[in-house]
C-alpha cells in the first residue's frame, strides 16, 4: 500500500492556521473590515511567523485595524507599552520586486544580498529601519523605528486618537511659501545632516504633523555613495517644486541642488 501525498496547499494552510492560533493565544487578533481577505493576502506562514516572534519580543502587546494600504505595504495600528505604534508589512506575494532592486543593489550598505524575491523584500524592511534610525539620529522629523523582523517594521504611529496626520497633500502646515521653505530644508536636512537622499519624495509621503512637516515612506532612501544620488535627488526637488508650483514662488531647481550638494547636477 502507498501512503498518500500531503497536499502542499494543505499544509502551508494548516501552518497558517496554527500560527494564527497561536497568536490569538497571545491576545493578537488581526481586526479589519474584510479580515479573510487581508489575511489572505498580507499575513501568509512567513508573515505571521515574523508578527510572532515581535510579539514574543513584547516589541507590540497588540495589533488594530488597517491604516493605509499601498503598492508594496499595509499599514496596521497597534498597541507598544501603551502607545499606539504603527506595523507595516511589506507584502512577499506583491511586492514590487524590481523597483526595490534598483534601490538596494546599488546600495553599499546591502553589497552582499542574494537577489531573491524573498531577500530583497526582507532587506527593503531592514533598509526602512536602518533609514528612520539614521534621520532620527541627524534630527530629521520621522517616525521613530521600534523593530523589525522579516518583512515587518513596527514604528511609532504619527496621528492623534487612532486617525494618522493628513498628507501634506491634504494640509499645509502654515503658508505655501513657509511650508515650502520646510519642505526644500528638509531635503537639504536630510542630504546634509543624515547623508540620505529619500529617492521618492513628493507630498504623498510628507505628513503634516502638530509641529509640522514629518518625512515618512524611507525604504528607498539611499546613501550619497548610491551610484543614482545625484538624480534621485534631483527628482525629489523637482516633485516639491511641481507640486509647489502653483501655490506659491518656487526656487529654480539647479539652484537648489547647487545649494544642497555644492555643485552642478546635469541630466544625462
């Protein structure tokens, strides 16, 4: 007689579930309006693993309702020493593979990584870290990094009573011509001071907070030795001039990239 075959969906399911068992045992449930839907797609066997061992770690003591969801990432609420934290998963299924190579490969701080789907989402996680880590520390208005394993990042929660500060998009801070004068300073900041360069910055990924501008979304931030610094940040001045534009004078973009960098930027 042969034994039947384990039916691999079956197992990885039957995983899953055990994992999820486990932490309800913990006291963490996944809320939100379609959980089996975001179940399905967000917190598969490594996910949940990942969101076990924090828990374990007591890095959150329990886990929300969905924030936001992005191209590459869900955003969920949580509870951290009572705080309200934020944890962001970065989806292995969809994430955007080939976008965050051309960000890390060229990055000296990740020279060694296998070019797995698996590892680049797993080193895009660990780069958003290490970037939030290195602001903070130049005094560059983000949000603070709590921890991180796999593909999961638990920060601090930039909002008031669970709903999170509006997009600069949504609300400026104080005049178009102050908000913008905020906004070119926190590129120079960053360059300067944390020697980063966001990479993909535009009023999407600013936040007006309660003292004012808040850089979020620093996965793809690079280095000034990335061999793209230059034209990233180029790009980056470029997107607050244009969303500025109509608002308010705007500054010519060479001349800030002069007055940033200490030299010329030419476009290839």
């Amino acid at each position: 007689m042969t034994s039947a075959k384990k039916h691999p969906r079956r197992e990885d399911d039957s995983r899953i579930e055990a994992l999820d068992r486990k932490l309800s045992e913990l006291g963490i449930r996944i809320k939100d309006e379609d959980s089996k839907k975001v179940t399905d797609e967000v917190f598969d066997e490594v996910t949940l693993l990942a969101l076990y061992k924090l828990v374990n770690r007591k890095v959150i003591t329990s886990m929300g309702g969905s924030i936001s969801t992005g191209k590459e990432a869900n955003v969920f609420l949580a509870e951290r020493e009572e705080k309200t934290a934020a944890v962001k998963v970065y989806r292995i299924r969809t994430g955007n593979f080939t976008t965050m190579s051309d960000y890390i490969l060229g990055d000296p701080r990740f020279a060694g990584i296998r070019r797995t789907h698996k590892d680049i989402i797993f080193a895009w996680t660990k780069k958003e870290y290490s970037n939030l880590s290195r602001a903070r520390e130049a005094g560059i208005p983000c949000p603070e990094p709590y921890a991180f394993d796999r593909n999961i990042l638990i920060m601090e929660f930039l909002g008031e009573n669970g709903i999170p500060y509006p997009q600069m998009r949504e609300a400026l801070p104080s005049t178009p011509e102050k908000t913008y004068e905020e906004a070119v300073g926190l590129i120079r900041d960053l360059y300067q001071k944390a020697k980063l360069i966001h990479g993909d910055l535009s009023e999407y990924n600013i936040l007006t907070g309660e003292h004012g501008l808040i850089l979020i979304d620093m996965a793809q931030a690079v280095t000034r030795e990335h061999p793209s610094a230059y034209r990233f940040l180029f790009r980056d001045i470029k997107n607050i001039n244009r969303f500025f534009k109509n608002k308010c004078e705007i500054r010519d973009e060479h001349e800030i990239f002069r007055d940033i960098v200490g030299e010329e930027f030419f476009e290839i």
